[in-house]
C-alpha cells in the first residue's frame, strides 16, 4: 500500500463528532509526515525573515566573541 488509491477510507477519511461535524481526518503517515516536514520548513522561514528584518548589520568575530565570553566568565 504506497499511495493514496491502495487505502479504503469507507468513503470519507473524515471522523465525525457527535453533532456530525467533521473533527477529526484519517490520513496516509507518509503523507501526514510530508505535511510536518512542510510546516516545520514554513516556520523557519518566517523564523529567518523576522531575524532578517531585525538585522542591523552589526558584526562580531567568532574568535572575539570566545575572547569576551571567557573574559566574562572569569
């Protein structure tokens, strides 16, 4: 069973509440893992332009940040 077609979903992937209201929806993992991975994608995008935005330009060394770093934890 590796696509969509090969699954019997009794004619709805969908779960009904007591009031008949679609609540819940039975899905493929492969598929449901694609929709995580795509959101987890979305949101460090968002993540990465908010930082973009914010970026002022400034810069520090990685080596004089160890130096200051070490300097203040003494």
């Amino acid at each position: 069973m590796s696509n969509k077609q090969d699954y019997d979903f009794c004619s709805s992937p969908y779960i009904k509440d007591a009031k008949d209201q679609k609540s819940l929806v039975i899905l493929p993992i492969k598929e449901f893992e694609t929709i995580i991975e795509e959101r987890v994608e979305l949101e460090d995008i968002k993540l990465y332009d908010e930082a973009k935005k914010e970026d002022e330009g400034g810069r520090v060394l990685f080596s004089d940040y160890l130096k200051n770093r070490k300097q203040n934890n003494a």
